[in-house]
C-alpha cells in the first residue's frame, strides 16, 4: 500500500508547481509536513489558514478529520471514487491512492505526486466530449471498458460531487462537463443551465455555461473559474470549500450554516461588505428556485495566502420534489434550514442588510426570475412538461412563500 505522496502547489502567479510538502499514512491518519526549502521560499503561503499554519513540524487532523480539509478538497468525490475504483478493480482505496491515481488538472491548485522532484501530469490529452461520455455511461452501467476509453476516465476523477462529470479543454477555455446520469427522474442539465442562468441575471457571479449536444444528449458546460488565462501560460487559484472554512467534516455537515459562513466572511475576506452581499442572494436563490443541495462544499473561496475571496457560485439546480415543504442543506434565519423567505429575511443583518434593503432584494429577485423563466427556458429548449414540472414544485414552491 502507498503511504506517501508529495503535495504539489501553484502559488499565486506562477504557471509551475513547486512541492509544498509531504502526507504519510500514520495509522488511520493522514499526517503532512512543509518543505523546509518551501517555507524558505519569499512567496511561500499557508495552505489554509485554518488547519496549516505556515511554520516546521508535523501537522496531524484534528475530529474526525482523517486527511486535512484542504487537501481533502482537493480529492475526488464520490464520483470520482467510484471511478478509480471501477478503473483499478477494488471496491475501495485510501486517501492516498485516491489522490495519486486521479487527474492532476483537478479543482484548485493543488496536485499530488509520487516524486518529490518530477512532477508528471497524468492527463495531458484532451479526448473529445463524445469518448468522455461513452467512458462514463459505461461505468455507470458497469460494463468492460475498451482501451481507447480507459484513459478518458481520469479526466472525470478529480471533479467533487457524485454525477458523472469531467474536464475538457475547447478553444483555450476550460470547462466543467456534466452528463446526464441513468438515475435522473428530470431533465437535471437543463435545470441546472437554466438555474445559472437566473443566477447570473439576478446578478450573481456565475460563470458562463453553455448546453451542447453530443450523442443525441445534452452536455451542461461550465467554464471554470479557478484557471487564468494568461501571456505567460495558465495559472490555478488555490481554493478551500466553505466545508474547510467552516471546520466541519462530511460527516458533521449537517451543522453548517450561513450565519456561520458569514462570520468567516467579516473575519477573513478581502471585501467583507460585498461578500455579505453577495451570500445573501446566493441563499434567496436557492430557496426561490428549490436548490436544497446548497451543502457547504457547494461553496468555495480563493485563497492566496493572505485573504480569502468569494468563487462564483456553481453547482445551482432545482430539485424536483412532491411536497412543499423543504429544508436547505445549511442553516439559514432563526427557522433553522426551513426553505422560506420569512427565514431568509430573518438574518439579513448578519448580511449587513436592513430589512429594507433585504426585502428590497428578494422583490428584484422574484420578479426577475418571473420575468425570464420563459427566455431562459426557450435558450435550454426546455418542453413544456418539463417547465410545468419544475415551476411550482422546486421553482417558486408555494411553501417559499408561506407567510411572506
């Protein structure tokens, strides 16, 4: 079994890793050390500023951490686990394996080696939506994979969430492509396309997304925000997930709340005020367009060694359900995660927000999305079956309204 792995970083401005430090397996831990030529170096920076503190020594996970959150953000998800495994034949592998055996063009601007002085990326090529898709019916499925297949695999490894995803490369942009999935009761791509596209005319920072067809099927494409693009090559921003921010393991996860997040906010963000701001409409949207799925590891933050700053919101798609009343996956107001705009209003001061100014929001936002349901529906080429089942069971659920 591999006990070790050398953690790769981009630091802020650089187009080349350099090695940060070291994880070893002790016991049912996972410990890490800095470089001592790492921390000798005049741009060095903390991994996170919550758990790895810049300095000598041997850090070891704290609770129920196993592997530290930082580098666990930087791991696959359940996808991407069930991936490797299918790829390698196991039914499960440790932290480490899963760090080494999936792609180095993961989320953030962190990589795992073997080395600690070659760095090889282990998915140079750039394979075509349609072989990426083949890969990940058949691995749905659970059928053989042929060879010519077998390598697009890696690109769908170090993507967090449970669907079938993975990175492409088009035209020098680089995006996030998310497939269909044999278990969808609704048309979950288009729903997503269209709940970033409100996202973004409510006037939240959402990325560009675009719907492309490949074998008859809809690809949602998301351009990724922690890659620039520069004249001297490609930099990665270093991200922590709000489940990092907020100290919690998967398993505690339950306990996140918004209030919380926003304490971070005041504490560690370069443009506290802004960012409030910017949350609060964030957490009107997910109860406006019934996305419960708003877990802490659904949001994230830059970070590049002296402030945090707020990554544009992703992962944003309604969830059909039966019921009115529903719940967010973190806490929002003084009803715990009740999805309402009465418990949505009722900490808008945390946001630094009056009421006022809070209702004020939640008005422009209502009407917005009335407004462009239709426009935005007819850009995904939503049927009408599809809207009707949508509108009124996730977005615009009478329950959000209750008592407003």
């Amino acid at each position: 079994m591999i006990t070790k792995a050398y953690v790769w970083l981009w630091l802020p401005g650089e187009i080349e890793p350099v090695v940060a430090g070291h994880i070893e397996a002790r016991g049912e831990l996972y410990e890490f050390t800095y470089g001592q030529s790492y921390r000798a170096r005049y741009n060095a920076i903390a991994l996170s500023p919550y758990e790895l503190e810049l300095k000598a020594g041997t850090f070891q996970p704290t609770g129920m951490h196993r592997l530290h959150s930082t580098l666990r953000d930087a791991a696959p998800d359940a996808w991407g686990r069930r991936v490797l495994c299918y790829r390698h034949g196991v039914v499960e592998l440790s932290e480490i394996e899963y760090l080494l055996l999936s792609g180095s063009d993961r989320i953030g601007a962190l990589d795992f080696q073997a080395s600690p002085t070659e760095y090889v990326p282990r998915n140079k090529t750039h394979p075509s939506l349609e072989i990426l898709m083949q890969a990940a019916e058949r691995v749905e499925k659970r059928l053989p994979l042929p060879e010519e297949l077998d390598y697009a695999l890696l690109h769908g490894t170090s993507v967090g969430g449970a669907r079938p995803k993975a990175l492409i490369e088009d035209n020098g942009r680089q995006y996030i492509a998310k497939f269909s999935s044999m278990t969808d009761s609704y048309d979950v791509v288009k729903a997503e396309y269209i709940a970033m596209r409100l996202g973004r005319l409510c006037g939240l920072n959402v990325p560009d997304v675009q719907l492309v067809s490949t074998m008859g099927k809809d690809v949602l494409l998301v351009q990724r925000f922690d890659r620039d693009s520069t004249e001297k090559g490609v930099l990665r921003k270093h991200m922590l997930s709000g489940l990092s921010m907020l100290r919690l393991h998967e398993m505690e996860a339950r306990y996140a709340s918004y209030i919380d997040f926003a304490d971070q906010v005041r504490k560690w963000f370069d443009k506290p005020e802004a960012t409030l701001h910017e949350l609060f409409r964030r957490m009107v949207l997910n109860v406006l367009i019934g996305n419960t799925d708003d877990h802490a590891r659904n949001h994230a933050a830059f970070w590049d060694g002296k402030n945090l700053s707020l990554s544009p919101a992703y992962d944003l798609c309604p969830q059909v359900r039966a019921g009115r009343e529903a719940t967010q996956a973190m806490e929002i107001g003084r009803e715990g995660k009740l999805s309402s705009l009465t418990n949505v209003l009722s900490s808008c001061e945390t946001f630094q927000l009056t009421r006022a100014g809070a209702k004020t929001i939640i008005a422009d936002m209502i009407e917005m999305i009335q407004a462009q349901w239709n426009n935005v529906c007819d850009e995904a080429s939503l049927g009408e079956a599809e809207r009707n089942r949508i509108w009124g069971s996730a977005v615009f659920n009478p329950f959000v309204f209750q008592n407003w």
